[in-house]
C-alpha cells in the first residue's frame, strides 16, 4: 500500500496507528470495523457461529 492511499482510510478507533476495514457475518452483514492489530478482541464479542454461513430446514416465517 502506498503512503499516499494509506492516508485516504481511515485508522482504526483502538489506538493502534492501522488502518481499519470493515468485519462482517456468514451473511456479509456489517458488524464492526477493525484492524489486524485489534481483530481477535472485536470479534470476541459475538459468538463464532455468526462468522459462518449455514443451511438451515427450520420454517422462519408461516406459511398462508
């Protein structure tokens, strides 16, 4: 990475001077934004499974 594209994106929140990206579910949903230095911690605080696509055969929603 470049000095000048480094300085486009923005630093992460945890004091570590990297650059953040965003972390997201099995479901490409956004959950928080980290870095390398920090990812482990953030992601400590959701269950593992969330971090995985599966199938499920469970109905969400009844059928009319």
């Amino acid at each position: 990475m470049s000095a000048n594209t480094r300085l486009c994106q923005p630093l992460c929140d945890c004091g570590s001077g990297e650059t953040r990206y965003p972390l997201k579910d099995g479901y490409d949903i956004f959950l928080t934004y980290a870095c390398d230095h920090c990812r482990k911690q953030k992601l400590g605080r959701y269950r593992p499974d969330i971090l995985e696509r599966y199938d499920t055969d469970e109905q969400i929603e009844d059928d009319y």
